[in-house]
C-alpha cells in the first residue's frame, strides 16, 4: 500500500502534472486526468490479490441487528460520496471530461456542500465505509488502516496544492474548516 501510496500521490503532484503539461500539452489536457485514474484502479489490483490469497485471520464479524446500523451509516456515507462528486464535477474528476473534448470552466474553490463541514469530505466519507465494514480479518485490517493513513497524509499533500492553486482563499477555508473530522457543533447549527 505503501508503494501505490507514493505512486499515487507522485503522478498527482504538481511536479510532475506541471512537467507533462510542458512536454505534451495536448496529451495533458485531454488524456491525463482519465489515463491517471485508470492507472489508480489497476495498480490497486494487487493489493486486491493480496488481500484474497494472503492467510487470513477472522477478527470479529457485526451481527444483526448492530449490523443494520453500521449498513445504514454507509449507504449514507457512500451517498455523500456521490453528492460530493457530483458537487465538484464527476466528470472532470475523472477525466471523462477531458477525454471528451469538453472544455473545462476554471477551476473554483469548493466551500458549499459537504465542503462546509470538512475540507476533503472524499477523503472522510471513505473512511467511514471502510472502517464499518461488518467483518474484520487480519488482512483488511491491515487494509484499511494503511488505506487510512495513505488518506490522512494525502489530505495534508492535497493541501498544499490547493494553497498553490488558491492561495488566500483556501487558507482562509483552511483556517475556518476542519480538514477531515467535521465540526458537530457546526453540523447541528445547520
């Protein structure tokens, strides 16, 4: 997990995107952002494999009816996912846009939705799902919680990029929202 965690965060780097924007503009624009996710998915591939042929041991399994609760929590999660998503733009994010020829608007700073409560609501809806999944082995323990961390610190990585990208007006968003762990009393105020 490690290595597709550098990996990842390498090719999303500004370096390295700013580097290919200079060489080959036209693949950049068009080709990068969705080649970029497709590379994401495979090289999860064998994690996954891991993850089935490694032995394994059972931890604890949610029995019903905690289990309900836990389903509940992340459908709604998930939902938020999608929300988010489509909030920002599912179709650039990932790369579908692009690759379709379609021009993109510039690219404005995100603070309504989700966005209100936390800066990467992506990032903390995902744990969510991954952390209440109704069974627990050694193996997806293991998982999730490189998953997690590989979360964490890309929060802080995607950070400054936004601080490159925005400027003042994300750290005035970073110094009036929570980066990952919402803020309840702000969610209750409404």
């Amino acid at each position: 997990m490690a290595v597709y965690g550098e990996m990842h965060s390498l090719y999303a780097s500004n370096l390295i995107k700013k580097s290919i924007a200079r060489q080959y503009p036209e693949f950049y624009s068009r080709y990068y952002r969705f080649i970029y996710n497709i590379f994401a998915v495979v090289t999860l591939l064998p994690i996954g494999w891991l993850m089935l042929t490694l032995p394994d041991q059972p931890l604890y399994t949610i029995s019903y009816p905690l289990i309900i609760v836990t389903l509940l929590i992340q459908g709604a999660a998930g939902l938020g996912m999608v929300y988010s998503l489509l909030g920002t733009g599912a179709g650039s994010f990932l790369g579908w846009d692009q690759l379709m020829g379609k021009t993109l608007p510039p690219e404005k700073l995100k603070t309504d939705g989700l966005y209100r409560y936390v800066r990467h609501p992506l990032y903390t809806l995902g744990i969510v799902i991954i952390w209440l999944f109704p069974w627990m082995t050694t193996n997806w323990l293991a998982l999730i919680a490189s998953t997690t961390v590989y979360l964490v610190v890309g929060a802080f990585l995607e950070e400054r990029k936004m601080l490159q990208q925005f400027g003042e007006e994300y750290a005035k968003y970073k110094a009036g929202s929570p980066m990952l762990i919402p803020d309840l009393r702000k969610i209750l105020k409404g």
